[in-house]
C-alpha cells in the first residue's frame, strides 16, 4: 500500500520518471516499532531511506509513546507483545522495561515541581512537542480529576524506587 500511494505522488529527482520506485523496509534495521524504509529508483538506482520514527535520547520517539501508552493503561510487557501480533505490528521494543526508567524519572522530574502543562513530561524526556496524549498526563500528575480519559493506575517500580500515578 505504502509503494502505491509514494509511486502516486513521488516521481524521481535523478532521472525524472514517475512511477519508478520501490518501497520496501529493511526488517534488520528494526528497533522496536521503529524501522528504516528506504525507496529505490528502477531506473537510475538511486534510494533514499529514513527511519519510521524520530530517535530521542532514550531511544525512539515511538517506543518510548508506547510503553508509555501500554503502562498508562495498565499492561505490560506480555500483554503489549500480544497487542502488538494481534494489530499485525513489529513486536515491541525488545528491552521495553528499560524505557520505564526515563519515563519514571520525567513524571518524578514533572511531579516534583509546579506543572502548568503535562508536556513537561515529554521535555524530560527530550521528546519534540508534537500531540502528546495530555489528559492521560494531566491525571498522572494530579493536575485534573479522574476520569473515563485515562482510568488507569501506572505503577513504575525501579530499584527501591515506586511511584504510583493515579488516572
């Protein structure tokens, strides 16, 4: 589908033919969710290729909303792996409970000082400001009341370390 809809609007900077190109991922390069797609020219060869999500420090951008996402709703590991082959996706990021630590220590960083936004989440996290799930954060940071938004508890436990955010 993505060869498709890439042939219909793209055509090549090199030897300026239109629907001459192959799209295809490169599943070795996986990380997580994350993964590099490159297009390839039939004609001339040239390609072109780019990973599917922005990297951050903590590894990339989606990783990092999913086990944010998966916690935040009250699941794990396991159950994101199911989630992730029933929704015909790459499996999760291999290491998923390693993205707990920067998560826990930004809510712990946002917690701990005044938050008018919940994006101060997200800067912790060196993540660029885009459409962050906010009312999931707003509840987390006891910045709003629960509601059916975000129902959930998110329990990071690290070390010695546990916080509890209440949804």
């Amino acid at each position: 589908m993505l060869n498709d809809i890439f042939n219909n609007i793209a055509k090549c900077r090199y030897c300026d033919r239109s629907f001459c190109f192959d799209v295809a991922e490169n599943k070795s390069s996986r990380r997580g969710l994350a993964s590099s797609i490159s297009a390839t020219c039939k004609y001339c060869g040239s390609s072109h290729g780019s990973m599917t999500s922005n990297s951050v420090p903590a590894g990339y951008e989606v990783n990092l909303r999913f086990v944010y996402g998966m916690r935040c709703i009250g699941i794990g590991k396991s159950a994101a792996q199911t989630f992730c082959a029933l929704m015909n996706l790459p499996p999760p990021p291999a290491k998923f409970e390693r993205l707990y630590t920067p998560i826990f220590n930004a809510l712990e960083t946002a917690s701990s000082q005044r938050v008018d936004s919940p994006q101060s989440v997200f800067q912790a996290l060196k993540v660029p400001r885009s459409q962050f799930p906010e009312r999931c954060l707003r509840h987390h940071l006891n910045l709003g009341k629960r509601s059916e938004a975000c129902p959930s508890t998110v329990n990071f436990i690290l070390g010695s370390k546990k916080k509890t955010y209440e949804g």
